[in-house]
C-alpha cells in the first residue's frame, strides 16, 4: 500500500503542478530531456526487478530445499533416540513438541517466521540437555547417543539457516527510482479522467508486482508460502 501511495501520489502531483511551473521549464526542449531521463530510469528499474525476481526465485527455492533437509534431520535424530532405548523417551517428546510448534507456525494464521519461536528453541535446548545427562551402559549405546547428538547439532544448525532465510526487503533505492519515473509520466500530461484512472491502475500493478516479489523472499508468510509438507510428514513419523 506505502509503495502504490509513492508511485500514484507522484504521478498525479506532478500532473497537478505542471502548469504552476515557470514558462521556460515547460518548452519542448524541457520535456524531450525529462522524457529521455525517464526512459534511462525504466530501463535501470527493468535490470533491478529482474535481478530481484531472480534472486526472491532462487532464495525461495533454497529455503524450500533446506526445509526437506531440516524434517529429515528431524525424523533421523528421532529415529537414533527410539534406538537408543526407553531412557531417551522424555527427549523424543520435546523433539516430538518441538516438531508440533513448527508445524502450527507454517499454517496461514501465523505471523511469526517458522523455527524462530523462543519457546521452540528452549525444546530444543531442552532435548540436548537430556542426551548430556544420559550415561551409556555399553559401546552401541554410546555410539548411538553421539549420533544423535550430532543429528541434534545438525537440527539446531538447520534451524538457524531457516531463521536467517526467513526475511527479506525492497531496497529503498528501487522505491526512490520508480517514485521518479511516475513522476516523469505527469510531467506535461492532459488533465483528464482517463489519465488519472491510468496512473492510478499503472501504480498500483506496478506495487502489486513488488508485493508479490517480496512476498516470494518470505517464504513463510503470504499467499506463496513454502509448504509445510515436509515438516508435517516428519511428525507423522515421530509420533506414530
């Protein structure tokens, strides 16, 4: 909405105030140079949101990737604990309550990025605080309860990769830029009703295209949303 309120709000003053410039800004000289300036900026803002909606594709594609890696550290490190023997049952179910808040974080009344929950990490925390306090009796178990422990390090690393990916943002650069360009499109323009409707239906597809790039860079909110699949699955198989 700020964005769409920039670019028309620009456009439609600069429209307006026109004919309040002195006489020898508006010769035709004038405006074939801000014509020119203006052609210059759409080119540099088509280079800038094709370098954008690549990298939102590439960081949405990563996140997904690592989201199908983090539910199948998950399901590993729960696998070594059900091996390991009844003792690791009250860490199984921190991971299992862990596993749960993940997967009530990606349903689409959550705000909140995915894994970053503060009482998510205490679970976590908590699982590893009972692997240190456990004393293998035997050779298998110890080797079993390093490799969790490793498996736990993994999850805990896996996590912090999703917290990190979990935000993005339209350089303010772009925004100034595109303000510009509109501003330009009044610049001489007839007063009329068709050319209000037309700047206000161009700004606002032009911030609907910027909401939905931005959007595809936080992977865990908005309509394109990473899907829980994974993480769900992962629970499915710890808890049955």
């Amino acid at each position: 909405m700020g964005i769409f309120i920039c670019l028309a709000g620009a456009s439609l003053t600069s429209l307006m105030i026109y004919e309040r410039f002195p006489s020898h800004h508006r010769q035709d000289d004038t405006s074939a140079v801000v014509r020119h300036a203006a052609n210059l900026f759409v080119v540099m803002s088509s280079l800038v949101l094709g370098l954008m909606i690549n990298s939102a594709k590439n960081t949405f594609e990563s996140i997904d990737h690592n989201v199908h890696v983090f539910a199948t550290d998950l399901i590993l490190l729960d696998r070594s604990l059900r091996q390991y023997g009844p003792e690791t049952d009250p860490a199984r179910q921190s991971l299992a309550a862990y596993a749960q808040r993940v997967v009530d974080a990606t349903s689409p009344s959550q705000q909140t990025p995915v894994v970053a929950n503060r009482l998510s990490e205490l679970l976590l925390n908590q699982v590893g605080d009972m692997l240190a306090a456990l004393t293998p009796p035997e050779a298998r178990h110890a080797t079993l309860l390093q490799n969790a422990t490793q498996q736990l390090q993994k999850v805990i690393e896996q996590r912090w990769v999703l917290v990190e990916q979990s935000e993005g943002a339209i350089p303010a650069p772009l925004i100034a830029l595109l303000t510009l360009i509109f501003a330009s499109f009044g610049f001489r323009a007839p007063r009329n009703a068709t050319v209000v409707c037309t700047f206000i239906v161009s700004a606002a597809l032009v911030a609907s295209a910027l909401y939905l790039i931005l959007d595809m860079d936080l992977p865990f909110s908005g309509p394109i949303q990473i899907s829980p699949a994974p993480l769900q699955r992962a629970l499915a198989e710890m808890t049955q």
